[in-house]
C-alpha cells in the first residue's frame, strides 16, 4: 500500500462481518454486554436526565485508578479508544512514528491532520517483533498498539520503555490487553511523564456501540490531548460503564475471560496446523490470530460463499491480499472454521 491510502486505512472488520455470516471478522468477545452490566447501564438511564456531572466523571476516573494504581488525574475517560487517536494531533506532533502492521485509526487521524509521519514496518521475518533502534529518533509521538491487531504479538513492556525519550511521548494502545492473562506487559500501571496508555471496553465487554475507553498519562499531557474537546465530552452512561468495569467482579470476568481465550487460541492453532497452506504468522497472544493463506483474496471468498466472515489482511500496511485476520471464539465455532478452511483451502 502506498499513496493516499486512506480510503483502504479507513476499513474495519465491521464490514467484513456482514448479517448472517458467521462472524470471525471482528474482535468483540460478546455479541452484548454481559447481563450485570446491561442493568448497571439501565439503572443509570435514569441518570440522563442531567448533564454529565463532575463527581460521576471523579467517580468514574478514580474507578480507574484504583483498578491501575494510578492518581486520578491521571485519568481521562474517553468515548472509545478511537477517540484518544482522534485527539493526537492535539499533541501538536513534529514527527510521528506508527508502528506497523498496526491498527490505521492512529496513522489516519495523524495524516489527516497534516503531521507528518513514518511507518516503521516490522519485520514478518522476525516475527513482527518490536526492535526499539528502528524508531527514528527524530520522532517525538510514537504509536503502537499492545498486543498488536492484526498481528496478535505482545511486545516487551521492557521494549516499549526503550522508545521513551525527552520530549516524547509514547502512545501504546492497550485495547486487547485485558485479554492477555494477567495483563502480561501492560504499562498501565507506569506513571511516566512519556507514555500514554490507551485502553477500550469495546473488546471485554461487548459494547462497541457505547464508545467507551480512556486514556492513562501525566495530567499535563491529557490536559494538552484534551484542550480542544466539547464540554460533556463523554456521556453518562459511558461514566457508568467506565466505573462498573474497574470493579473487582468485573476484573475477575475479565481474567477469566483471557483464560478462556488462551484455551481456545490453543485450540484453533492445532486445528490450523492440520490444514497445508494456511500458516499462522506471529507468536498470537491476543484473542485473534494473523494467518497467511496463498491465494487469500479467493480463499476469503470462498470461506465468505460458505457463511465465514474472516477480515481482509491488506488495508493493514506491511500485509497483503495474502493476509487474513480470525476471531478466537468457541471450541465448536472454531472448528467450523477450521473446517471451512479445510474445505476451501485443500480442494482448491
Ligand atoms: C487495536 C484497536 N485499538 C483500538 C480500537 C478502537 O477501540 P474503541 O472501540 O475503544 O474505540 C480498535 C477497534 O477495532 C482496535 O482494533
């Protein structure tokens, strides 16, 4: 991909996942929010009949602290980690350095914006490892996403805080790492002047439609992200969400739910491994898996005439038509898709 590629950057597993397909292109755990939390958000409708109030955002903010031991002015919630990439270019950036193959919200608010940017590709070779010396060191905004989509590869917390530097900072999405168990490499809990952690209920919590999220940095930083936002900028049921998601019964279902998704990524890899001709690329330890699979636009065509929805490979800088994305889900629903993959990539 080269040019303005914008068009192609602009492209979510949303669309890919298309009604009646069975859906492996999106990486929401639920397809609802867990029953506890749809009557905590219920209870709070009750709530919009106010403006957002300063206490509910405390509230919600010191939730969120406590959960990272962090101080809650180290807090910003935020109407979906899409919108912390969206405010980036209020960091008023001379040279961002994205790290890819990466999610492209990041590299399209950027370009948008006009701040100028480099793609550090990393290596396929070398299992799409993060090597903190590619980074021009004229950056002074780094962006990479922990672990990564698409390529499932959780980098060192020990590499990312090789990136620090004076002057800049460095973004790490975290919007899958509660999906790795134990949080293993988060740097959530790093109160460092230079890093800005970004983290999403979208995935965990089966909320895609709420838009909720927040950002984690040094007040000084979030108060620069966040000078040119609307008054009220995230709404009260965001607030309430934010807050029942730090709570302790909530963390122990996440956790769970990373353990779960270890189990099931096993599996899906050993079913993967009997089918030639789809290789699985990076060591995965996010809810989903990067594949390469000869011939990828037809095989994903063909898994999509068989009711599969998988996501395309080649919006993401550094992959190709050759590349494609799968949700981990259930034991029986990966067997489908190993199945159809079987089908389609075997008999041709
Ligand atoms: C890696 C990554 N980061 C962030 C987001 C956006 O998260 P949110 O729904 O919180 O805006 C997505 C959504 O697809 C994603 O894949």
């Amino acid at each position: 991909m080269s040019g303005d590629d914008r068009e192609l950057l602009r492209h979510h597993g949303d669309v890919d996942a298309a009604r009646g397909l069975a859906d492996f292109a999106v990486n929401v755990r639920l397809d609802r929010p867990p029953r506890w939390l749809r009557a905590r958000l219920a209870e709070a409708l009750d709530d919009l009949g106010s403006y957002p109030s300063a206490e509910a955002d405390e509230t919600a903010r010191r939730a969120v602290a406590d959960r990272h031991g962090r101080h809650p002015d180290d807090v910003m919630v935020l109407a979906g980690a899409a919108e912390g990439f969206a405010l980036l270019p209020a960091l008023r950036p001379a040279l961002a350095a994205l790290i890819h193959p990466s999610f492209t919200e990041p590299d399209l608010a950027l370009r948008t914006a006009g701040v100028p940017v480099e793609r550090v590709v990393l290596d396929a070779a070398d299992g799409y490892r993060l090597r903190a010396e590619q980074v021009p060191e004229a950056a002074d905004l780094v962006v990479l996403g922990n672990p990564t989509n698409p390529t499932s590869v959780l980098h060192p917390a020990e590499e990312i805080r090789k990136l620090l530097r004076p002057g800049r900072i460095v973004v790490v999405d975290e919007a899958f790492i509660d999906a790795v168990p134990g949080e293993r490499e988060s740097v959530a809990h790093l109160a460092d002047p230079g890093l800005l952690v970004l983290r999403s209920l979208t995935k965990m919590w089966g909320l895609p439609g709420l838009r909720a999220g927040y950002a984690l940095g040094s007040p000084q930083v979030l108060a620069e992200l966040g000078r040119a936002r609307p008054h009220w900028p995230v709404n009260s049921l965001v607030l309430t969400a934010v807050r029942a998601c730090c709570e302790p019964r909530a963390i122990a279902e996440s956790e769970g739910a990373a353990a779960e998704f270890t189990e099931n990524r096993t599996g899906l890899l050993d079913g993967l491994a009997g089918v030639p001709g789809v290789e699985v690329v990076g060591a995965a330890e996010a809810p989903f898996l990067l594949l390469r699979v000869p011939d990828g636009q037809r095989v994903r065509e063909a898994l999509r005439e068989r009711g599969i929805a998988v996501r395309r490979g080649d919006t993401f800088p550094g992959l190709d038509t050759d590349h494609l994305r799968v949700a981990v889900r259930d034991p029986e629903q990966n067997s489908l898709l190993v199945k159809a993959f079987q089908d389609v990539v075997e008999r041709g």
